[in-house]
C-alpha cells in the first residue's frame, strides 16, 4: 500500500524548499467570506479561479485587508485568471470589471446540475492542469454558512478522490483521505491544530487504525449512528492514518 504525505505548508508565509516534490497549488474562491489569510495562500497559488460570486467576495473584501494601499491597485493586483459558475451570483459591476482586465470568464449557467465548484475542479483537472499528479486545489469560504452549501463542498472532494482538494475556512479545513492509500500526515502546530476529526462519509468504515492522536482508533469501526471521532486532539508532529473506507480529516487552524 503507497503512503501518501500531507502538510498545511501552504498557511505558512514561504513555501519550504526540502519536503519532498513541490506541490503545485491552485486557489478557488467561493462565495464566503474570504479568510484572513487568502492573500498568503494567493502567493502560493500558480492560478486563482473564483466560482460566480466568489469574485464579488475578492472584489469587495480583499481592499480592506490592504488599508494603506489603493483599492484599485489591489484589485488588479489579485486579479483571478478565470471566473466560472453559472453566474446567477456574480454582479454585474464586477462581472464587467474583471472582464476589462482580461479575466475568463465561464459562463455554464446551462449546467443547473453541478455547483460552482464542482465546475471550477473540473476546469483546472481538464483544461489548466491535465494529468498532473503534484496538483493541490485550495478552496476558501467552502465551510460555515449555508449547511446544503457546504454539504455540496464535502460532496465535490468525494467526487474527485483521486485529486487533492482541501476546503479551508478562518477555523478549520478538511481532506478527503482515500482508502487506497495509508497517510502520514505532517502537523505543523504553529498553524494547526490541536483539535481534529476523522468523519466516515457516505459508508460505514468497518477498520481505521491511526497514531499521533489521543483517542487513537485501532481497527475501530466508524459509522454516522454510531462512533465518529470528532473532538480529537493531536498529540505528535506526525499523525497517521489507515482505513478500509474513504475518510474525511479535519483540523482547526489557528488564529494569530
Ligand atoms: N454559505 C455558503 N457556505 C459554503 N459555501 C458556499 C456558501 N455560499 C456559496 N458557497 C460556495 O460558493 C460557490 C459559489 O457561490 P454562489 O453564491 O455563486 O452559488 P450559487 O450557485 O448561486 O448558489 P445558490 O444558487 O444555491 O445560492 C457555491 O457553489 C458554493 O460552493
Ligand atoms: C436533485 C437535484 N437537487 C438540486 C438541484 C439544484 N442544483 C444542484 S447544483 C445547482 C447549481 C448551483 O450553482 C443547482 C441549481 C439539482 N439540479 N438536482
């Protein structure tokens, strides 16, 4: 069985130069409140997509996090490389705002059958990054709010197994961690950390085994109705993870 590694490295201010194949990030923006630290993970990022109104958001609210600095600078400064979605959010300002600076945009309004960010994955899988295995998709504003949206995130990770999707908020992020790989998972603590969850999604998963956790799981079933291991904490700088099922992981960032 392959071990696949994870870090949160992309919350840190520079990428480090000596941790394995360098990852290539891509950011999506959706429609929620942009976190604190969206312009670290901008830096980061080769490309930067918002999904419909994603980009009201990174038009409205990334000037504030710059008060010493010209709005429209730092408009054009975080300017995205596409817009997609069925755009039934996006306003129009900004709809024509970002297409005078040369932005794509996507319209897939015909599509009423997949959300935003389903069609944003699909377009940096098939039309930016193609066949590339060190692709790691971030999302901001994919948890609180609205629960079908965020139910709607979750479902987009468990359709894309195979890709490194990671859905981030101010508070936590989560990971889909596929059965067919075993996982060690570096925890940086000045970022993350400590309270995590291991969620089994969709299925009972008959056997996890883990190690770095306080309550660890040792061929323990989990099942929604019964054991699920919320309210974790992490306990070493490297937590490890094997399982018969797909599992989601989870781990609160920290506030600075
Ligand atoms: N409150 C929220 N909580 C979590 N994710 C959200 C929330 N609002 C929007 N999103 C995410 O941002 C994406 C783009 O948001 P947008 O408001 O443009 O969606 P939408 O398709 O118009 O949604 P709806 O028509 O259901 O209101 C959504 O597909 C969803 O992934
Ligand atoms: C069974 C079923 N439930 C809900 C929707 C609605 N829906 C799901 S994704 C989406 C696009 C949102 O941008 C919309 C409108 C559907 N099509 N089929």
């Amino acid at each position: 069985m392959s071990l696949t590694s994870h870090s949160s490295t992309f919350l840190l201010p520079n990428l480090p130069t000596d941790d394995g194949p360098a990852l290539t990030y891509a950011l999506v923006i959706l429609n929620q409140s942009i976190p604190k630290f969206t312009p670290l993970l901008w830096k980061h990022a080769k490309v930067h997509i918002c999904a419909d109104g994603g980009a009201n958001r990174v038009f409205d609210e990334l000037p504030g996090m710059f008060p010493h600095e010209e709005p429209s600078e730092i408009r054009k400064r975080y300017k995205p490389y596409a817009i997609k979605g069925d755009m039934d959010s996006i306003r129009t300002d900004v709809l024509d705002y970002y297409r005078g600076l040369g932005t794509k945009i996507i319209d897939e309004s015909q599509d009423q059958d997949t959300t935003d960010l389903n069609k944003c994955v699909t377009y940096i899988r098939d039309s930016l990054y193609p066949e590339h295995p060190n692709l790691c998709i971030l999302v901001t504003g994919a948890l609180g709010g609205r629960f079908d949206h965020e139910m709607g995130n979750i479902n987009v990770i468990c359709c894309f197994p195979s890709m490194r999707i990671i859905l981030l908020s101010d508070d936590s992020l989560i990971q889909l961690l596929p059965s067919k790989h075993h996982h060690k998972i570096h925890i940086d603590s000045s970022v993350e950390g400590p309270h995590c969850g291991l969620i089994p999604i969709g299925m009972v998963a008959g056997r996890t085994s883990t190690t770095g956790l306080q309550w660890n799981l040792d061929n323990t079933e989990m099942r929604f109705g019964g054991l699920v291991s919320t309210s974790n904490i992490v306990k070493e700088n490297i937590v490890t993870v094997q399982s018969d099922s797909d599992l989601l992981w989870t781990i609160s960032i920290k506030k600075d």
